[in-house]
C-alpha cells in the first residue's frame, strides 16, 4: 500500500519537474501514473495509486501531509477537494539534499543560491551577517528549522545557504572536513603546527596530537569540539584565526580558499558555542549539588519557593546561574522513585497549613524522631496545665477519664502547636523510607517502632510520643490545693463556697430589683441575643483602645512589645502559640452558645492564667502580655 511518505516523494518529484512548489492538484493527478509506471518495478505498492480508489486514498494522504505542516491545500470550500497545493518545504528539502550531497563527496563545496537547482525567493531568504548574528542561529531553539538563511562572511569571502536544521545538525562535520583538506593540501599541516607550537609553548606534544587527530580521526576531533577542555577550545580558536588571516588579504580566492574561509569563521563560532555549552552544563551541575546539599541542611524542609533563594558559598543565588525551571525539573526528577526497591531522593508531604513541602528522605528519620523528642515534654506540659485549670475550675470533661477521648485531644494539640510533626508522621511515607533505604540501627529501631504492623498504620500517639491519660492525670492531681484533694474536705469547701455564692446572688438580685439600678430587658430573639451581645462585648473593647484607634492597631502593637523576637518565625509562631491557647479555653467556655458576655473581671483572670503557663515562661512582659490575651480574647468574642 502506498504511504504518506511515498506520496511526499511524489509531491517533491513534481515540484522539481515545474521548478516551482505551487500547482493544482489535477496537474498532480496527471502527473502520478507516469510516476507510477517509471517505478512500479521496485515499488509495486504504487500501483494502489491508479487503482479506482486512488483519488481517495491521495486524498487521505494529502490531508496527513497538510497536518504534519509539509504541504498547505487550498479548497473553495471545507468540505470540496482542494483546488491547488503548495509544498512548504520544497526549497528547504533542494537545500538539505545538497548537504547530504557533500557528506559523500567531500570535494563539494559550501552551496550558494545558483547551486541549488530551483531558484529561491529572495523575500523568503534570512541575510545573516556571520560576525554579528550568527551565535543566535546556532542557539536559539525557537527559531523555525525550516527558515532559510543566506550566511555572508567578512573579507570578500563568498556567501553560503543553509538551513537552520543543517547549520545545528549537518554543518559541523562538514566544516571540519574542509579543515581536514585544508591541513592535507601543500603542507599546509607542517606550517600550522609550527605556528601553534609558538604559542602553545611546552604543550608541543599535545599540537602534533591534536593536529594528527584534525587529519585523521574525525570522530575524535568532533568530540574535542563538542566537549572541549581547555586546551582544545584554545587550539581550534587559534587554528581558525590563522586560516581566515592567512586569507583575508588575498584579492582573488579560488573556490577550495573560499570553501576553507567559510569553514574557518564558522567553526571558530561553533567552538565557542560548544565551549560555552559545556561550561552551562558544568555550571548546572555545580548548582545541582549546592541544591543537594542545602536539601541536607537546616531547615531540612523547604517549600519550591524557598529553593530559589538558596546561596552558593560566596552568597550568589542559584537563579543567577541558572534557570528557575532548571531548579523545578530536579525536584520533580528527585521526587520520582528509581524503582519499587528505592525511595525517591526526595519525600514530599503536607501539613494542615501549607502543601507540597518536600524534604531530603535521608532526613526524613532523623528530623522525625527529633521533633518527637523536642515536642513531648512540651506537650506534656501544656496537657497537664489544661486539666490542672479544668480541675481547678471544678470541670470534668471526658478527656480526663476516657482514653479514646484523651488520644483526640492529643491529635488534635499536635496537629495545632507541631504540625510539621503532624505532616510527617505518615505510615505510608515512612514505611517506603524504612523499606527504601539502609539506615543506623538507633535511627531504624525507634522509627520502626512507631509501626503498628498488624494495622498497617501509625501507632497512637500516645504511644509515640508515650505520654499516657493517667501519668497527665497524676500529674494535674499533684498540683490541686490539698483541700481538692481530700473527698470529704473538697465537697465541705464546695457546699460553702456555694452557699455563700447563693447569698452573693440572693444580694445582687435584691440591688437589680430597685428601679435606680435596672437594666434594659435581655432580647429573646437569636438575633437581637447576637447584636446585643457583640454591643456588650465592643463596650468591653472600647476600654483598651485610644480615640481613633483599632483593635487590630492597638493588638499589633502589644505584640510587638511582649514579643521583641527578631527571627520572623520564632516570633510568628510564639504569636500563634498564644493564639491557639485562648482558642482552645475560650472554645470550652461556650460563649457562642450561651451569648452571655463575660465580665472585665473573669476575661483578666482567664489572660492571668494564660499568661502564667508554664509554656510562656521565657516572656519577660507579661503585663503587655496579659494585656493582649485580654484584647485579643475580646477581638475573638466579637465574631461570634
């Protein structure tokens, strides 16, 4: 059957028979038996073309060479036959069939435009001067490979064409070719040696090397051009310059001095573009394993965006020696696992505040027994100060004698104050990072044993970080007032403390009910309830703040007082440690249920004993402190 391929060769035939790459489609169909018939012998597949569905089966082709952006139809309307073809590649295939000419005969010559046997429109021709622009067309890859480009050369050197696909694909074996007969005619190989060793001083060996390597071993020489050292890259440099020197001043060139002129100019260029090539890649690699080795430094996590800040030693950003893209396909590269054997070079994981934060698996294990061991005392202690004030406050919630109920409020206080823990703490995650890589017996054994195999989880965390209800429990009971402790007494203070609460109550009933001291009736309604409550607590706002000022002015600015922290994330997250602490006990006191304000006293009192946990020590201000633990309580009561 008749390809698509054998149906472009066709098209070209044609278009070299009229000289011209445009023509009607019936004129092609004219043209296709006589094709047909000249090569049926070697291609008796051709014959489908004349079969009574070859107008169909030209027509499929057409429209797959028309896709592939070879050829372009003309029809009168989308859904008639096209009228006339033009083949867009006509010109640039006359062009590319005169290279592949010289790569078996090396005595031709570079092209010009009368050598190619159709003639070129000028205005689809790209003039460029060899000295100026000739680097861009060998390295930008956004230029069309299809453009035609006529190259002109300084001293009276005849101009060649090419394309943009022969000069990064086909012309570099040729330009050394020409050297090659240049170094073989008149001795020519013995005169240059002779120059290079003056400059080359002590190096003569490595002259000869080189000079034999240019006459005989092409292979070699190309790769000394496309990976260059040093030393090469100042041979080939040298090497072209004498040429086109010993050359330039000559009025008349026979067309073998044009020939090695052009070679020359351009492989000095390509020298410099491979040179320049291998010292990107060089520096990609350097940067590679300055990424690699901050990855295995503190922080040990990063988000992308923090990579791109990342220094060399002297202090130079990365994205100053390479591209941000550069960066982004390492990480997706390290991410991927080699094989079901290995874990990836990096881990990623989320935590509940940020996504795709990525960390180096040789760290994993480490940072995670780490940040296990730093957060359970803390956690510990901030548990056992929670009941404590439960206790104190005479509040017995589940947490204080379930164990389910206490290994939620566990969670949920690590995945609150140590989320970077709680991301991390992955069973999948760190199962494939103990199956994919060897490590230290006192790193393997303690990860191993945060595995519950039988479950294919994560143990508790209570196991993991082995802080149970009843030692919290035990350790809360301690610190109660004796008189708490002991059954009888507790329930003796309780009753007075009440009854005198109720003759307190009884008094405070008997001063409402007299007309002078009467208060607006409470709303009944859900809304009037809100309206009213959030006037009461703006009331209570009010007291904190000078004439014109905010709350989130006047909460800003204690901030900054109690906390004169300079590390932005030290100070940030003590803020949010703060934060979390009033959410937690204003969340338990239900004021969003009850709209029953609290007052002045009782919102001092719950900043006084936040302020004294033990989680806060290091706060020298803590006047300015409980002054913000009270605004900031209020600022929260006010969105409800």
């Amino acid at each position: 059957m008749a390809t698509v391929r054998d149906v472009q060769k066709i098209i070209h035939r044609y278009a070299r028979h009229i000289r011209g790459p445009r023509f009607s489609l019936l004129a092609l169909m004219e043209y296709i038996p006589s094709f047909v018939r000249r090569y049926q012998d070697d291609h008796p597949e051709l014959e489908l073309l004349l079969g009574p569905d070859s107008q169909d089966l030209l027509l499929g082709h057409l429209d797959q060479l028309e896709q592939a952006g070879i050829i372009e139809l003309t029809r009168e309307t989308p859904s008639t036959p096209p009228s006339s073809i033009y083949y867009n590649t006509f010109y640039t295939a006359e062009i590319q069939r005169w290279y592949t000419r010289m790569n078996d005969d090396k005595s031709l010559s570079f092209p010009t435009e009368e050598d190619i046997p159709v003639p070129i429109p000028s205005h689809i021709i790209q003039t460029v001067a060899v000295a100026e622009n000739l680097m861009h067309w060998i390295e930008a890859e956004e230029e069309e490979p299809g453009q035609i480009l006529r190259l002109r050369f300084p001293d009276g050197v005849n101009p060649l064409i090419t394309t943009v696909r022969s000069l990064r694909e086909q012309m570099l074996p040729l330009v050394l070719a020409k050297i090659r007969d240049y170094l073989r005619s008149d001795n020519t190989a013995s005169f240059m040696e002779t120059k290079l060793r003056a400059i080359f001083r002590n190096r003569e060996m490595l002259v000869r090397d080189e000079i034999e390597t240019a006459q005989i071993r092409p292979n070699e020489a190309l790769q000394s051009i496309l990976k260059p050292n040093d030393f090469q890259f100042h041979f080939w440099t040298q090497m072209s310059s004498m040429i086109i020197k010993e050359y330039a001043q000559k009025g008349e060139k026979l067309d073998r001095e044009h020939s090695f002129c052009q070679a020359a100019y351009l492989l000095g260029y390509y020298v410099v573009h491979h040179k320049t090539s291998v010292q990107k890649d060089q520096q990609r690699e350097e940067a590679r394993k300055i990424l690699r080795g901050h990855l295995q430094k503190p922080p040990y996590v990063f988000e992308l965006h923090d990579l791109y800040m990342l220094t060399d030693d002297r202090g130079v950003l990365l994205t100053k020696k390479i591209a941000r893209s550069d960066i982004e396909t390492w990480i997706q590269e390290m991410l991927k696992r080699p094989s079901e054997q290995e874990i990836s070079e990096l881990v990623s994981f989320d935590t509940p505040e940020k996504k795709g934060l990525i960390i180096h698996s040789g760290q994993y294990v480490p940072l995670l027994l780490r940040l296990i061991q730093s957060a359970a005392p803390v956690l510990r202690r901030s548990l056992t100060h929670r009941m404590l004030t439960e206790l104190q406050d005479d509040q017995r919630e589940d947490w204080h004698k379930d164990d389910a109920a206490f290994e939620f409020e566990l969670l949920e206080q690590v995945r609150r104050e140590f989320p970077l823990l709680y991301g991390l703490a992955s069973f999948k995650t760190l199962f494939l990072v103990l199956d994919g890589q060897d490590l230290p017996q006192h790193e393997k054994t303690p990860a191993m044993a945060m595995i519950d195999r039988s479950k294919h989880s994560l143990r508790s965390w209570s196991s993991i970080l082995k802080i149970t209800r009843e030692e919290v429990f035990r350790d809360a009971r301690i610190q109660l007032p004796f008189w708490m402790v002991i059954p009888v007494l507790g329930s003796l203070i309780r009753l007075f403390r009440a009854m005198f609460s109720s003759s307190g109550a009884d008094k405070k009933t008997q001063n409402k009910a007299k007309p002078k001291e009467k208060n607006p009736p409470r709303p009944t309604s859900s809304r009037g309830r809100k309206q009213h409550f959030q006037a009461q607590i703006e009331d209570l706002q009010s007291r904190y703040l000078s004439p014109g000022q905010s709350p989130q002015d006047r909460l800003d600015q204690l901030r900054q007082s109690w906390n004169p922290l300079i590390d932005p994330t030290a100070h940030e997250n003590l803020v949010q440690d703060v934060n979390t602490l009033c959410r937690d006990i204003l969340r338990r006191r239900r004021y969003d249920r009850s709209l029953q304000p609290p007052s002045p006293e009782h919102i001092r009192d719950l900043a006084r004993k936040i302020a004294a946990s033990s989680s806060f020590e290091r706060i020298k201000r803590q006047k300015d402190l409980q002054t913000y633990l009270e605004l900031y309580m209020l600022t929260l009561l006010k969105k409800v």
